[in-house]
C-alpha cells in the first residue's frame, strides 16, 4: 500500500483558509507535515490550522497576507521558516477568478486577477527558493488549472494568468534542478469550491440569461468534462502530496492534470 510520508517537512500554503488549498494543506498533515496556512482571511486560516493540529497533531500556524503585494509575500514565507527553522514545500493556491466578455472586461479586474493568479506565484517561489536551496532541495506545486492547458469563453484573465502559471512552472523546474527543487503544476478541472459557487451568477449573465445558475455551472464546466461530475477538493489535496513526496522526485516541470478528461479533447 502506497503511503506518503512527509513527517516534520515544512509547508507553506497560500489561500490556505478553504477549498483547495484547506485540502492540500489537509493532506500534507495527514502525511506528517507542519504547515503554515497563509490566506488573506487570518480568521479561517487560523480556524483551519488549529483542525489541522487537532486532527493530525502536526504543528499548524496562520499568517495574514495579501498575495498582491510582493514584500507581504517575502515577510510572510521568511516568517514561517523562521518560526519553522525551515522550508521544504511551498503550495501555491491563492486564486481569484472574474468572468465577462473581452469587450466588457474590466481593466481593475483582469489586473486584480493576474496579480493574484500568476504574479503571486512568482513572488512567492522567488521568497521561497533561498530557504529550499539551503535545504537542499525542496517541493513547489502550483495550483494552475485546466485553463493553463486550454481555453473558455469568459476568462481571459483567468486563462492568460493561469497558462502563465504553466509556463513558469517549467521555467522554475529547469533551474531548480540542479538544487533537488522539483516544480509542478496541478491543472484540476471543475472543483466544487466557493470560486466556483461564485461564478454562477456572472456565468448565467454572460450566457444571455435565460437559465439557472445551477444549468451555467453545468453548462460552463460539466459539458465539457467527460466524467460528468464536479471533482472532491481533496482528490487535488491528494495529488499534491503525492507530488511532494520521495515517489515524485523525478517528476518536475510537469502540468498534471486531473480535469475529469477535459484537456483530452
């Protein structure tokens, strides 16, 4: 039986608070790891971290930050290796997303988007690499999306930051090679989230109305997966630990999906 082993490995989780990142960071409990759960919500991080130590009794800890700000990003992840006496995974998940025609798109929100979903990863890998090349070596996985791999109607924010995310996930796999870093991507389909949930409206407008907000999530993500069902959070948290485990070391610069067969055709 296969089981992932990452006791006493420290991790830092953006938007750690819920949905994806609350699963991966659940995941990375369960397998022995320490986490730094790091959300703009200080108050469901620190909810989720105190689970995490009572459930799993690994050390769990919540700072406050805001993704869009690089500095914040810097101080936080020196924060939590220090309060950790190091870093070994860093799980990029903090995401947003905006929906609406290109000709309506707002330019506040394509900015909000891509500083959040593409330019946090960076600022986050580029504060974490010191800590992980002193380690001698380390996990990044970033939380990209099917949307890294193909396109849809609505997103262009969130499908040009997201495709930029893949790209530099290969970018950084190259160079942290030779420092045993290994960087991946995980590209999920339609995960049953708030980020989801809260699309439904926007979706139903852009559709011409007309429908229900339960027919736009449908029409929107379930038709074009072959499976036919929304995918667990913790099927993604699952996956992520297994990507930072001794099984993947030879797997790096890889988008991984687990889209329900979505970029299949």
């Amino acid at each position: 039986m296969l089981r992932i082993e990452l006791r006493d490995r420290v991790s830092v989780v953006t938007g750690g608070a819920r949905g994806i990142g609350r699963a991966c960071a659940e995941a990375l409990a369960q397998a022995g790891a320490h986490v730094a759960v790091v959300d703009l919500d200080h108050a469901g991080a620190t909810e989720t971290a105190s689970d995490l130590t009572a459930q799993h009794g690994v050390t769990a800890r919540a700072y406050a930050c805001d993704v869009r700000d690089p500095a914040a990003i810097r101080a936080t992840v020196d924060a939590a290796a220090k309060d950790f006496g190091g870093l070994d995974i860093l799980v990029n998940n903090a995401g947003v997303q905006f929906v609406s025609p290109i000709a309506d798109f707002p330019d506040d929100k394509y900015a909000n988007v891509r500083a959040i979903d593409l330019d946090s990863v960076f600022y986050a890998t580029k504060a974490a690499w010191p800590h992980l090349v002193r380690r001698g070596g380390g996990r990044i996985v970033n939380i990209a999306s099917v949307h890294g791999l193909i396109a849809s109607p609505y997103k262009i924010a969130y499908v040009a930051s997201k495709h930029g995310v893949v790209g530099l996930t290969r970018a950084s796999a190259l160079e942290g090679a030779e420092h045993g870093i290994t960087v991946n991507a995980i590209c999920p389909g339609a995960v049953m989230t708030d980020l989801v949930r809260g699309q439904a409206p926007q979706l139903a407008e852009s559709f011409g109305g007309g429908i229900t907000e339960e027919q736009a999530l449908e029409r929107a993500f379930l038709e074009a997966m072959p499976t036919k069902r929304f995918i667990e959070p913790s099927e993604v948290g699952a996956l992520c630990a297994f990507l930072c485990s001794d099984f993947a070391i030879s797997i790096t610069g890889a988008p991984v999906p687990i889209d329900g067969g979505w970029s299949a055709h």
